[in-house]
C-alpha cells in the first residue's frame, strides 16, 4: 500500500505543469531590422558646396557694402559680353549665397538632389528668389552637379516705419530637386576591399548578435564580429552570386538591439531627454534655493534756498537675500529615472534643476547611464 501511494505520488508529479521559471531580465527584447542600425562600410554620402548668386528680390537683397556680390554679377555679366563698372553698380535685386548638397552614394549623371541655399551677406530676405547656374564641388575640387531654381523659403520679413516682424528664417532656402548630377560617382560594390557592415551606435551585443543572424540565415559561417562597431561579411560562403542580393537579405532580418543607457541634457535650452532603461542607484538628494537681490535707488538731493549748493543724485544699494529651506528625495536602488523626475516636480525643480541635479547624481556615481551635455 505503501509503494503504491510512492508511484500515485511520483506519476502526478511527472505529469503536473511545470511552472514558469522567472524572468532575470524584465526589459521587453526590443526588435530592429539590421538596414535600421548598420550601414555598408564605403557606401555613403558625399558633401557638395558651390557658391552661386540669387536674383529676382523685392529689393530685399545685399547692400552696397557687401561688394563681393556686385563683383559676381560683373563677372557673370562680362561672360555674357556686357562690360559694366562694378564700383558703380547698385542694386538690391540680389544676393551672394552658398549652396550645398548631399550627393547619394548610388548617384548617376542625371539624378536630381536637393539643394540648400544660405545668404552670405547681408540680405533680408531670399524670398521669391531664383538661383543662377550654379557648379557644385566636392573636396577634391572637382564639379559633380549643377544647381539652378526658385527657391521655397519657409518664412518671411516684413518692415515699416521703424515696425518689423520676422517668422522662421527667411535667409535660408531650399531646391527640390535643384541639383543635377553631371559627374559619376557611383560605388562599384565588387570593387570593395571587403564587404563589412557598421553599427549606428558600437554594441558587441548586438554585433554578435547581427553576426549570429547573418550565419544562422546561409547556415554557414560567412560573418563575424571584429569591433564592437564593425560586422565582417565574406560574400564567398553565401553562395549568391550578387552582392545586392546578398545585401537584400542581410538587410532584412530582425535582431535584438542592446542599447546603452543614455541621458542627453542641453543647458542652454533646459531640454532633458531619458531613455526608459535608466536605472539609479540608492541616493538622498537635498535640494534648496539661495538667491541674492541687489537694488539700486536713485534720489535726488535738493539744496537749500539761497545756499548755493547743487543739486546732486545720491545712489541708495539694498541687498536681499532669500535662502529657501532645503528639499529631500530619497530614492532607493534600481528607481527609474520617470520616477526620479516625478519627486524632482514634486518639490517644484525646473528643468535646470533637474539638469543639475542628474550631473551631481553621476558625479556621486548613482546614475546607470551615460550623461551627455550638448
């Protein structure tokens, strides 16, 4: 009887449902896409300049002490077989501007790019401006697109009888499609050293885990991490016979992202961006208001009738000072940072103080995550 209730015991525990082991990890696996985190090392785009002059202006151009735009529109003129004196030249129909682009890394002669145009002088407004022909160069020198258009200004500037008002940045345009390329400047991928792709933001946890998706999707083992930054293909063990084929697929499987945790904090703003996974350490923060007034009044001291004294204007200083008493928030070990944000505008802090605040915190070395001020 004994033994049988031993074996009745035995089968219910083999066949009952195990419970769920716990969870070491309560972050949610965040998912990306390999094209959303990593580039083609090699395969990027190249800046162009060019400087060009912008005609058509409602009298809204350079002045006459900007004399670098009147000599561009002797020179452009004297091209086309007018000869004029540019000392006395004045007009305000114009303006100097320097033109730039993004040339695409797949560009060919005849692909149209956007161009932004920006006065260089002292012009109010490029609105209903027109860009003369204008070359584009890169840094070795040489034209790889031309640029000619209206512009598309997304502000304006109006004056009158000494009244003004200014929305956006009317000294600023853009060209779509403003550019045409003329020179090609196409990268031949066969022609690459090697084939690597490079993390957005360096992670050997999700370099590892990009070089495991990659080999687990040809089953065989043509990538590997070499840098936290950098993932190594070798094109020959996939047995494809394209490299934009290859980069196709690549591109295109999903892997779990490790980003660090970051604070970015802008001072001349107030501006404080956390990431959700911040995590601080066991800290008390103690925070409080002294500020120092100092006031200057005026007064005037009459003399007496007929005591030939003057009249003299005396100077009286009073200084204030205000010491509020100070605030605590304790916090214990693992708080996020919402709740560490919550008790800082609990005790009335603003944005500054939160700033200053998270910079003592990771001075006393409580705070998880990397403090970046822009």
């Amino acid at each position: 009887m004994r033994i049988r209730l031993l074996l009745a015991i035995a089968a219910l525990l083999m066949f009952s449902p195990a419970a769920p082991a716990a969870s070491t990890n309560d972050e949610p696996v965040r998912k990306a896409l390999i094209r959303d985190v990593t580039s083609v090392e090699g395969v990027r785009e190249n800046p162009l300049l060019g400087y060009g002059i912008i005609v058509g202006l409602n009298g809204t151009g350079d002045r006459r002490q900007t004399v670098f735009t009147i000599q561009t529109l002797a020179n452009i003129l004297q091209r086309m077989g007018v000869q004029i004196p540019s000392a006395s030249v004045r007009v305000n129909n114009i303006a100097a501007v320097f033109v730039t682009a993004s040339l695409p890394a797949f560009a060919r002669p005849g692909t149209a790019v956007d161009v932004t145009v920006s006065s260089i002088g002292d012009a109010k407004s490029l609105e209903g401006g027109l860009l003369l022909l204008t070359p584009l160069h890169a840094a070795d020198g040489q034209v790889y697109a031309a640029a000619q258009g209206p512009l598309t200004v997304g502000g304006y500037s109006a004056s009158s009888a000494g009244n003004s008002k200014q929305v956006n940045h009317p000294t600023m345009g853009r060209i779509p499609g403003g550019a045409i390329v003329e020179r090609d400047a196409s990268i031949d991928l066969n022609r690459l050293p090697r084939l690597s792709l490079l993390l957005n933001e360096p992670n050997f946890s999700t370099a590892e885990e990009i070089a495991g998706a990659i080999n687990h999707e040809f089953s065989a083992g043509l990538a590997k991490a070499d840098d936290s930054r950098r993932i190594e293909i070798n094109p020959a063990l996939a047995g494809t016979a394209s490299l934009p084929a290859l980069l196709a697929r690549v591109e295109n499987l999903a892997v779990s992202v490790h980003r660090r945790a970051k604070v970015v904090v802008n001072e001349r703003t107030g501006t404080v961006v956390m990431g959700k996974d911040v995590r601080l350490g066991a800290v008390s923060i103690l925070h409080g208001n002294f500020s120092i007034e100092i006031m200057t009044e005026l007064s005037v001291s009459q003399p007496a009738p007929l005591s030939k004294g003057q009249t003299e204007v005396t100077p009286q200083a009073s200084v204030r000072a205000v010491e509020a008493p100070a605030r605590r928030i304790e916090l214990s070990e693992g708080t996020s940072i919402e709740q560490l944000v919550n008790g800082l505008q609990g005790i009335g802090a603003t944005a500054r103080d939160v700033i200053s605040v998270l910079q003592a915190i990771k001075a006393a070395g409580a705070l998880e995550a990397d403090l970046e001020v822009i």
